[in-house]
C-alpha cells in the first residue's frame, strides 16, 4: 500500500482532484453517505470531533472506510497549522470533500445514464 503525501493534497489542486475523483467514482453509490461526511467537516470549524463522527460514519457504512481514514489524515494535517494557514488547508479539506460528493453524483449519474440533473 502506498503512503499518502497528505500535505501534498491539501497544497496541490490537481492532486487534490484526481485523489477526489478515485473517492467518488468509487463511491458513486454512497453519494449521501458522503455528503454527510462532508456536512460533519464543513460544521467544524476547528476540526473538533471530526475524526470520531467520521469514523462513526464509516462504521455504519463499510464502504466508507477508506474515505474516512484519508480524511482523518487530511484533518490531522491541517491541525497542524495555525492561523492562516490552518483556514487555507482547512479551505482545502472541504474542496476534496466537495470534489468527492461532486465526483460520486457525476458518476452515479453516468452508470445510470442519467442526465436529468443537467
């Protein structure tokens, strides 16, 4: 398994989306789930709690394991910042996550070849 620059994500927008893209496409059918994620990181804005509610989320859905281990690493990253770069990094957090839900309505749409929400 290969070790993940998180850092690298959270600086790097083109890493940030292809990492986003493989999130999404792989959860295309856990859309929902995934933007519940994205609400409990978004209702934080100090990063408190967020490492346990969104293992709790992964709990009830297996399938959100690996998603909720790369965002407990992204949120240990950003904590270690102060000031403004800590709301930079955090600005990136909620860009992946944003870019996930994105990513899994886009290709949820795209096995069901559904264009109705164009």
């Amino acid at each position: 398994m290969r070790r993940v620059d998180y850092k690298e994500v959270l600086e790097k927008p083109e890493v940030l989306e292809r990492e986003a893209e493989r999130f999404g496409k792989n959860l295309s059918q856990k859309e929902r789930q995934v933007r519940e994620m994205y609400a409990t990181v978004l209702k934080s804005e100090d990063l408190s709690m967020v490492s346990p509610r969104v293992k709790y989320q992964a709990a009830r859905h297996k399938d959100l394991d690996a998603l909720a281990r790369y965002v407990v690493g992204l949120v240990s990253e950003v904590r270690k910042k102060e000031g403004e770069e800590f709301e930079k990094y955090r600005k990136s957090l909620l860009n992946f996550l944003e870019a996930v839900v994105a990513y899994a309505r886009y290709y949820k749409a795209m096995e069901r070849e559904d264009y109705s929400w164009r």
